[in-house]
C-alpha cells in the first residue's frame, strides 16, 4: 500500500483497497490455522505444503504454531483447574 501512495494513488484509494486485502489476509491466516491443527485436508502432508505456503504469506513461523497450541491448552488447563 505504500508503494500506491508513493506512486500517487489517493489516500482514498488506497484506504478501500486495504479493507479486502486486510479480509483477505485474515481468511489466508485462517487456512494457515486449520492446516497447524491438521483439519484442512484428510493428508497431513497436504496440510503441511499449504500451511507453509500461507505461513509465508502471513509472516507466521509454521513450525511454531503447532507446539505454541499444545502449550496454550496446558496452561489454560491447569489455570482453570
């Protein structure tokens, strides 16, 4: 988005075309989400391709989200306890 201003764009412009590329980051994220916890395809190596694809596209380390829930659940399990 920067790069439109840069160019000339108005800031107008600029702010609608952020609100669908803001949409679409969220639903890739989600895509991304669902691949971690391995619900997205029936194949875990299919979850794995497109959850480090999307992992790309939203700047989120694949690799580290799985064991990030893990331990999220266990301490939301002894806090509740």
């Amino acid at each position: 988005m920067i790069f439109m201003v840069q160019l000339g764009y108005s800031y107008w412009i600029v702010l609608v075309l952020s609100l669908p590329a803001s949409l679409l980051l969220v639903r890739i994220f989600i895509f991304f989400h669902d691949c971690c916890h391995n619900s997205f395809f029936a194949s875990r190596r299919a979850n794995n391709i497109l959850g480090y694809i999307s992992g790309i596209r939203t700047l989120t380390p694949y690799d580290d989200v799985p064991t990030a829930c893990i331990t999220l659940r266990l301490k939301t399990r002894i806090a509740g306890a």
